[in-house]
C-alpha cells in the first residue's frame, strides 16, 4: 500500500511539474498585465486629480485672488474673467486647441490631426506619457490653456470691455499660447528638450509657456490700454483682502497640481517637483515679507501672499529639475526680485498694471527660467542621454553651461511671441468692439456697467 502511495504522489508531483512549466508562461504575462494594468490606474488617478487641482487654480483660486484686489464695485467683473475663462478655454482646447498645441506639425505650431478631439481616447500616446489614457493627458494640458489667458486679466482689471477680453482670449489662445505651447511641449517642437528640439529649453510645467507669455502679455495690455482712470492720485486699494488670502491659498494647494502632475505619472519624479514646489513658495513669501518688512516697517498679508504666489511661478520651470536646496534659494531670490518690480520698478517707469500680473508672472517667469539652466540635476531627472544611453549634465552647475544660454534663448522667444502677438491682437479688437469702458462705465464700475449686477447688496 505505501508503494501504491508513493507512486501516485510522485506521479502528482511529476504532473504538477508539467502543468506548472505549461502554465509559466501565461502566468508571468497575466502577471505582467496586471502590472502594467495597476500602474496605468493608479497614474491615470492622481492625473485626474492634478486636473482637478490645476483647474481650482483658475476658479475659486485666481478669481478669489484677483477679485479681492480689486476695488469692491468691479469685484464681480473681475472675478466674472476667470469663470467664463474656463468656459470659453474648455470649448475652444475641444475644437481645435489640442490639435494645434500636440498635433505633430512643424517645429512652431500642431496639425490638424486632433480636431474635435478626434483620435484622443483611453489608449496611451508613449510620445507624451506612455502610463495614461491619451484623453488625460489631453484634460491636464487643457488646464494650463485655460488658466493662462486669465492671468493676463489682472493687467487690465477694471477696464477692459467683457466683450473685449473674450475677443481678446479667444485670438490670444490662437496666435500666442497653442504655438508656444507646441514649441516647448509639443512633439518636434522648437524648444522641445525631449522630443527633437532645435533648441533643448527645459520648462517642467510652464515657465515660458504659462508665466512669461501671460506675465509679458500682460505688460503689453498696460501699456496699450493705458491708465486706469485717476490713477495714480486716487487710491485704488483691494477692497478686501480676505478674499485674496484665501484665492492664494487655494492657488498654493492647487499648484501641487499644477507643478507635481506636470511629471505625468504617481512616482519620484512628483514627488520631488511637489516639494520644490512647496520650498519655493515658502521661501519666497518670506522673501517678500522681509523686504517689504525692512523697507516700510510692517510685513503685510498682501506682501506674503504675493511672495508665496512668486515663489510659486518662479519654481515651476524648474519644479522637476532641482532638489529642495535650490528650490529654497530660487524661492528666496524670486520673493525679493518681484517685491522690487512691483513696487520700485512699476512706480519708476509708471505703467498701470493694475494687480502686478507682470512683475510676478512675467518677472518671476523669467527668472525662474533662467535659474532652471544653473540648478537643474540629472539626479532628479536625466533629461539628457547621448547616443549609447549615457546620462549627461543638465544644468549649469552640474557641468552643462550651455543650458543657460538655451533657456536664455526659449525665454527671448517667449518673449517675442508675447509682445507682438499681443500688441497685434490689441489694435484688432479695439477696431472691432473697442477696448475700453467709457469714462463713466468705468466710474459705475464693471459690474453694474458689463453685468447689471452687484458683488455686495447693502440693502439686504
């Protein structure tokens, strides 16, 4: 009987041993699928929620922000610009913006293979990111077309016609931000560092293509629109800074998003651009709170806010590039250059940029652009390979001194583009429906003049 036993289990063993060598392969597949499987979904989860974040940015935080710095009768106008911002952004990025800014075309601007959002569905594009659904990729990017334009608006606060600055987007969208954002992000673009770029100009998350050109822009619409009326003898102080404290701090949350979602995936490379994020706005706040402090004897809420806001723009270029040390020090240098161009530079040269969307986006951009080619490390991301693989010196410091003057030349193109496309697109809407308010729109105020409504009811 323990013959009989003994045969038999050898016999189970042997045929256990056949069926497992049988099954081996498959098994090690359906392993590798499911793999491959709970990446793509844990990727494509925390990409859904940097769209989320990055589009909180635009609606509560920017028009909370914006809204509490303007002057209590044009609240609502202003707070209006970024809301139908995320409106008209969306629809357009749908129809044909998608297309233009990742479509492979030339070196400048997309094709038209992705109109209507056609062909942009839950299969991966690798050139782009190979862990998440293309229509992800799509949605996030969506994000950044729409809060751009809508920086610009705190340049002309107070102002500017509402049918004026949806015609002003709307062509400002064509002509400046989907080439731009082709030539840096796109596939083949000019100043793409990763897919075949003339010129390798590093920008994580938007530098050039959010911060410069709508910062730029921004300078552009000042001086183009003039003054606002009475200033700068009438005090035009933010009616109310709570708003604005909780809009920056909505825009501090969000920029985690923002910057963080801008590695397109749920690993290291996040994390790293979610702390240099956080470092730089920290450091920049106190920046700005200790100039201000050292110079008029009080630190204030709108000086901290506005520090944390420039840190926030300056690290974003660099956000995926750099360790926290740096990132401090980019924060630090970014508080206190863009306190001196909002308060010393704006009062020297007289323009009215009426919530400083110039000397924090434009300045800070700029800055922090330049800074990405001294900090950037190829340990934190090896952002370039020679021909056998090998990882080669990202910035400056590590060894690369010619990535300074690369991202020298992506910040003068940014630049360029800025400026004349939007002088352009100035003098084409002020021929069309004319840019300004009349003097007593403006006395009434936007909300009652553009909207027939007021932010605060004293009568209720």
């Amino acid at each position: 009987m323990k013959r009989i036993l003994s045969i038999l289990s050898l016999s189970a063993l042997a045929a256990a041993h056949l069926i497992g060598q049988a099954a081996a392969p498959s098994s090690t597949a359906a392993l590798e699928a499911g793999i491959k499987s709970a990446q793509m979904n844990a990727d494509n989860a925390w990409m859904l929620v940097s769209c989320a974040l990055v589009l909180m940015m635009t609606g509560p935080g920017l028009a909370l922000f914006y809204g509490g710095l303007v002057r209590r009768k044009n609240v609502l106008g202003t707070m209006m610009q970024s809301f139908i911002l995320m409106a008209i952004g969306t629809v357009m990025w749908a129809l044909i913006g998608y297309s233009l800014a990742f479509g492979e075309g030339n070196p400048f601007i997309g094709d038209l293979r992705y109109l209507f959002l056609d062909k942009v569905a839950g299969e991966p594009y690798a050139a782009y990111a190979a862990t998440i659904p293309h229509q992800t990729f799509m949605l996030f990017q969506m994000m950044f077309a729409i809060i751009t334009p809508a920086l610009i608006t705190g340049a002309f606060a107070e102002r500017m016609k509402f049918s004026a600055m949806v015609l002003f987007t709307i062509l400002w969208s064509l002509i400046v931000y989907y080439p731009l954002a082709h030539m840096v992000w796109g596939n083949g673009g000019f100043l793409n560092a990763y897919l075949g770029g003339k010129v390798p100009c590093l920008d994580f998350a938007g530098g050039t293509v959010v911060h410069i050109s709508s910062g730029v822009s921004a300078l552009v619409c000042a001086l183009v629109m003039g003054k606002r009326k009475g200033f700068p003898a009438e005090a035009m102080k933010p009616h109310s800074l709570v708003l604005s404290f909780i809009g920056a701090c909505l825009l501090w949350v969000g920029w985690f998003g923002f910057n963080a979602g801008s590695a397109l995936s749920a690993g290291t490379l996040a994390t790293s651009a979610f702390a240099a994020t956080h470092f730089a706005a920290a450091a920049a706040a106190c920046g700005w709170i200790l100039a201000e402090w050292m110079q008029h004897g009080k630190p204030s809420i709108l000086g901290g806010i506005s520090g944390a806001v420039a840190g926030l723009v300056a690290i974003t270029p660099a956000s995926g590039f750099v360790k926290p040390m740096p990132a401090l020090i980019i924060g630090f240098i970014a508080g206190i250059f863009c306190y001196y161009m909002v308060v010393k530079v704006k009062n020297m040269l007289g323009y009215d940029d009426s919530l400083d969307a110039f000397g924090v986006h434009g300045a800070g951009g700029t800055l922090g652009a330049l800074l990405t080619g001294v900090f950037a490390v190829s340990e934190i991301n090896p952002a370039f390979k020679d021909a056998a693989g090998k990882v080669l010196p990202v910035g400056m410091l590590e060894g690369n001194s010619g990535q300074l003057l690369n991202q020298a030349i992506g910040v003068a193109i940014a630049w360029v583009i800025a400026i004349v496309g939007t002088f352009i697109i100035l003098k084409v809407v002020d021929a069309v429906v004319g840019l300004r308010v009349s003097p007593e729109e403006e006395t009434t105020g936007l909300d009652l003049s553009q909207h027939g409504e007021e932010g605060y009811s004293l009568e209720s």
